[in-house]
C-alpha cells in the first residue's frame, strides 16, 4: 500500500505526539477519568474477552491515529509489539492482535473505545457516554497541539500507522507477541 506525502506526515506527527511527555500524559488523564466513571459505575467485567472479539460480537471497536500510534510504542517497549502478520491474523479471526487467551495483552496501550466498553446491560446508557467524553477530550489535544484529528476502525488505524512506523525506521515490527 502506498501512502501520500500528507498521510505520512502526518502519521509522523501523531507518533512525535505519542512520545511527548506532555501529550502522554494528557491522554492517561482522559484514561483515568474514564477509569474513575467505570469503578463508580461498577459494570461486571467476567474477563471473558467477549469485548475483543469483535466479528462474534459484532463491535467496531475506533481508535484515533494517536492512541494506534501509542498502543504500538507501549506494546513494543514491553516486549508485546505486533507485526504485519500478526494483524493479519486477528482480521482473519475477526478479533485484536493483542487478544490472547481471551487477554489483553496491551492493557497499558489499549485506547479509550477498551477502556469504556463494559457488556453488562446495566453499562448499555454509560459506554456510549463515556465513549463520547473521552472523544471529544482526545479531539480537544489534537486542537491544542495542532494535531490533524481522525480516528477509525482499530485495526485499519493500526494497519495505516505500522506502514509508516515501518518505512520510517519508527518501529521494528517484531512477530507475533507471547502471553507470557
Ligand atoms: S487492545 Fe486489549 S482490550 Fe482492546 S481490543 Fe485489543 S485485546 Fe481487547
């Protein structure tokens, strides 16, 4: 796949941003807010990995360019990054590349769409809430640091930000990430 000039720019961009003190901690402050709402609200979680498969449960999980971009270094810097192959394989299974044994393995990295979705019916009015909140509050970081603002299908978000990680020597794309 080819990307334009623009495309590549800023993908870059968001990767600088990714690696900003300053912006990551902006973005773990939206993280905790989001994690306060969540242990106020007290949803069930029964770990089941149901909310990462995404094809059996029919969930479109999006992310936005930064938080992909942030996912990978996180994941890569503790040894759980995910190549080309690897992604391939989640799409075939119809799940996420760091879904193994039904666990997250990029809990530090995973975006605000993970950290808000809850399948207990009783979280049915908050996640969508809460998943707007913490949307506009990353909208609001790209504002401020004249960031180009998009956001997308998690694994295609993941797939367009590798390429350029890949051509720009940003990150060595390892195999596949253990559970371990
Ligand atoms: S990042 Fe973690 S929580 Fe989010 S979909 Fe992937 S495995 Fe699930």
């Amino acid at each position: 796949m080819k990307y334009s000039i623009e495309a590549t720019t800023k993908v870059r961009r968001w990767f600088d941003a990714a690696r900003d003190p300053e912006i990551d901690a902006e973005v773990a402050a939206i993280h905790e807010e989001v994690a306060e709402a969540v242990r106020a609200a007290a949803p069930l979680c029964l770990a089941s990995g149901q909310c990462c498969r995404f094809r059996e449960n029919r969930i479109r999980l999006e992310a936005t360019g930064i938080e992909a971009c942030r996912c990978l270094l996180l994941t890569a810097a503790s040894g759980r990054g995910i190549g080309h192959a690897d992604l391939d394989q989640a799409i075939e299974a119809g799940t996420c590349p760091w879904n193994i044994d039904r666990l997250c393995v990029a809990r530090e990295g995973r975006p605000s769409g993970c950290r808000v979705y809850y399948c207990d019916p009783r979280a049915k009015e908050l996640v969508p809430k809460l998943q707007r909140h913490a949307m506009d509050r990353l909208q609001a970081i790209h504002v401020r640091h004249q960031l180009i603002w998009a956001f997308g299908e998690w694994r295609e978000m993941l797939r367009g930000v590798m390429l350029v990680a890949e051509a720009d020597g940003i990150l060595d794309l390892p195999g596949a990430p253990s559970s371990g």
